[in-house]
C-alpha cells in the first residue's frame, strides 16, 4: 500500500462522535473527509466535506461513495459485511473485513480469544432454551445471558442469579441467538489502546483504569495505577490480537483485572474507544491521529503521557432539570471558568437521558487530582 497523503479524502462509515473527532484530526493534518450514514446534519458531517445520507445496504449509494475517497475506515462496528465489501471494491478498507466478522458477534470473539490463548471467562453458545439451561449447569450462577449481535452499554444482557430464572431470562432477550457468560467479580475495569501500521508497526497508549456507571463508562483515569507487569501483559495481549487479525488501525481491548492481578479479555472494538478520548490532551499523538496515521499507511506517532489525565463522559441526563424534568442547557461558562478543563461536545441534534452528547478532560500533576477537576465540574453542569 503506498501512503495515503495529506490532501487526499478519508471516506468514514458511520458519523458519531468517534468519527468526529477522526474528521478534527483528518482536517489538522490536511485531509478531506467524506461520511456516509443514513443521518444528515450528524455529528461528523458537520466537519466533513461531503456527507452522504444513505442507508448502509444501499450498496449503489456506498460504492459512489467508496469511489470518491483514496481510503475507507469506520467509527463503529455494526457496519454490514456487504458494505465493507463494496467499499472494498474500490478503495483500501481499515481496519479489514475479517475483523468487522469477528468484533460484530460475541461468540465469535471470545472464540477468537480462546484459540489464540487469551484468558476470558467461562462462556457458551445459547441457541434455545435447553442450551441456556445446560450452559448454567455447566457455568454456574451467578452468570450473564448477552445477544451474540448488537448491544452496548448494557443493552441486550441480563443477568441470570438462579438457574430458575433461565426462561424469563432467554425471553428478555427475545429468544435470539446468545453467549452465556460466567460472573467474574473483578477489582477494576481497565482498557488498553492500541495500533497497527500497514508496515505491521505496533504502539499502544498503556493501561486506562475506566469507571462505569449503569453499564456506561463513567470516567477514565490514565496512566493506569497498575502493577507494570498487569501493563506488560494487556500490552502482550493486545498485540497478539491484533497481529491475529492483522489488523491495520487502532482497536481497543476492555479488560477485567481481579484482585488476585489477573487479566480476563472482556471485548474488543476495532476503532477509537471511548476511554481513549482523554489521549487527546493526554497524549503527544491522540487516538484518533493515530488512526489516521494507520490506515493512511503513515508513520506511527508518540503515544507518550504528556501529564497525567481524566475524563469524565457527559450524558443527556445533564440537560434535564433534576427536579422538574424540564429542558435547560447546561452552564458550560461556570465549568469553564476553571482553565485546567477541557470541553468536547458531538453536536447531536437532541438530549436524551443516557445519551454520550460529550466528554470534560482535564490534566493535572496527579490521576486523582485530574479525576476530581472532572467529576467536580460535572457536578456543578448538573445542579446548576
């Protein structure tokens, strides 16, 4: 593949935040950016050149597109096979079809972990009723009854405390397709970013300890207060992942890391992360440079800590009045009046009460110092 270079276009599948901010970091470095989704006026087409409002099986619509851009990458995962293959028609997609295969059914990666030697909890397959039965006698209780495709933050699971709770379990999730997973009662939850040149280069941004809030990610704190052997080996295993699939961009592996310092591969997304916003001031290179980077077949940048740093998610929650439910648009002056912090909003179009709209980052001498700059600053967006 020869370098993607500065003036070219980098094509985006999908137009939420994670492409908008890869469309910031494309424009800084002198690319022009097309997207195609079924939006308009969305998140990354605000910053782009030219925004395609197509449903993605619209494979004329998405072979137009591929033929307009020197280069195709994604911001989410869900992007149907039969897209990424029109894409691939026409121009170099980032990272592959054989890593969309894997990272959109959980079955698959976890099998995927387990073949190349990765630890994850016990797991199992649930096609029917009997299968869930049979999985928690085999797993135990208690254990989580996931769909095999789609959901996130949460969505699409239940936990299952009883084997008697199995049938009302198999028909919340609407008696398709699962993984039983078992329970693993961990000390924290840490993530770990990382990226592969077309040359097969290897970087990554260290361990990032994230807190979650109703299966949301709440905060995220890095670099990771971690034993540096927990970090040498989420670092081995992210490499390995990525080298299986031979991927070319940046993917994130979430981990689970027990009391006794021991890592279990939660899942993988092959793109930018949501607990990697922070390397945006965090970091000589962002995530999402970073990607650029890659998938333009570039050299891989520093991804040294410049300070340690925090970030604190922003939901719609914050746009509602606490008291009255009524809508108000948050003070961000007040928050803003403290120079240390800093403030990303997506541009959605509407506030709803668990909806990503944006994220605060702050920088400080100390993780815990950084982690209180965020959390006092959303508290104040939220009582004022």
């Amino acid at each position: 593949m020869n370098e993607i270079t500065p003036n070219s276009t980098i094509g985006i599948l999908g137009s939420g935040q994670l492409g908008r901010m890869l469309a910031q970091s494309a424009r800084q470095m002198g690319y022009r950016v097309h997207v195609l989704s079924p939006g308009e006026d969305t998140p990354t087409g605000q910053l782009a050149d030219v925004e395609v409002s197509a449903a993605y099986d619209d494979l004329e619509a998405v072979r137009a597109f591929a033929q307009n851009v020197d280069v195709v990458t994604y911001e989410f995962e869900n992007v149907p096979s039969a897209t990424a293959a029109a894409c691939a028609e026409f121009a170099p997609l980032h990272p592959g079809p054989q890593v969309l295969h894997i990272a959109q059914n959980r079955l698959r990666e976890k099998s995927f972990f387990a073949e190349n030697g990765l630890p994850t909890v016990p797991f199992a397959l649930v096609s029917c009723l009997a299968d869930l039965q049979n999985g928690l006698a085999d797993i135990g209780c208690p254990a989580v009854l996931k769909t095999a495709v789609s959901g996130y933050d949460g969505k699409g699971q239940v936990k299952i405390n009883h084997p008697d709770e199995a049938e009302a379990a198999w028909q919340t999730v609407s008696e398709v397709e699962c993984i039983l997973e078992g329970w693993v009662t961990f000390e924290r939850e840490v993530s770990v970013v990382g990226a592969r040149g077309v040359d097969g280069s290897f970087t990554h941004f260290g361990v990032i300890e994230n807190d979650h809030r109703n299966h949301i990610l709440d905060v995220s704190k890095a670099p990771a207060d971690v034993p540096p052997v927990v970090t040498e080996q989420a670092v081995a295993m992210i490499r390995t992942v990525l080298e299986a699939l031979d991927v070319i961009g940046v993917l994130c592996v979430e981990f689970f890391l027990t009391a006794e310092g021991n890592l279990l591969l939660n899942e993988m997304a092959p793109r930018p992360h949501n607990s990697g916003h922070l390397t945006i001031e965090a970091c000589v290179t962002s995530q999402f440079e970073q990607q650029l980077r890659a998938v333009c077949g570039l050299p891989l940048g520093s991804t040294e800590y410049v300070r340690p740093t925090a970030m604190a998610n922003l939901l719609g929650d914050l746009w509602f009045d606490p008291e009255n439910g009524a809508y108000r648009e948050p003070d961000w002056a007040k928050v803003l009046s403290n120079p240390a912090l800093k403030l990303h909003l997506y541009g959605k179009q509407e506030a709803r009460v668990g909806r990503k709209m944006g994220h605060l980052t702050a920088v400080a001498d100390t993780i815990a110092a950084a982690e209180k700059i965020v959390k006092e600053a959303r508290e104040i967006l939220r009582s004022a």
